[in-house]
C-alpha cells in the first residue's frame, strides 16, 4: 500500500499523539520531541487503546492497566502486558506526515 498521510505536520506537539485508521487498521501516531513513531493501538494484554494512554518521553503507558511500551522499537517494557508492538515506519514530507503500510 505505501505511504499514507497520518497527520498534518503541525498538528501533533512534542509528547503528543493521536490514533489514526488507515485501510482499518488502528494504529497510534507519536511525536517525541519532534520525531514521529507509529505503532499498533491496540495493547496485547487486554486490546486498550493505546492512544488514550500516556506518552512519557519514549514510554508509551496503557490507560487500562499499565503496561508500557517503548514507542521506538515496539518493544514492552513492563507488565501485565508481555507481547511487543508491532511498529510502522513513519516519513515526514514537506506536506505531512506519513506511515507505511504494507
Ligand atoms: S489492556 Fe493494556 S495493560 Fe491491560
């Protein structure tokens, strides 16, 4: 499928993130001080919204029961959560921003 635009460029702020559907996948779109992550939104424990979570720095916490994620590579990093993220690739354009789907 290639690049899909996700975001405008200014619309997400450092430490910010929204979640975005694309071809119905649900996927969260981050912005670490000003480098973009995108991962699945949907936590392996028990399929939270991770977008309705918390982004701390690179740690992404569920807002269901706490497990965190770091953003970067997908990997947990705490429980009750124990299965990794997956992650997309992510390019900024002049005109947006933009994940690969596969
Ligand atoms: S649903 Fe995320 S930790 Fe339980």
């Amino acid at each position: 499928m290639g690049y899909v635009k996700a975001a405008e460029l200014d619309e997400l702020s450092p430490g910010q993130m929204k979640m975005v559907s694309i071809s119905g996948k649900e996927i969260v779109l981050c912005n670490v001080d000003g480098k973009y992550y995108a991962a699945d939104n949907f936590c392996p424990h028990m399929g939270a919204p991770l977008s309705e979570g918390e982004l701390d720095g690179t740690d992404l916490w569920c807002p269901f029961h706490g497990a965190s994620f770091d953003v970067t590579t997908g990997d947990v990093l705490s429980p009750p959560a124990y299965e990794n993220l997956t992650c997309f690739p992510v390019r900024v354009t002049d005109e947006a921003v933009e994940i690969e789907i596969q």
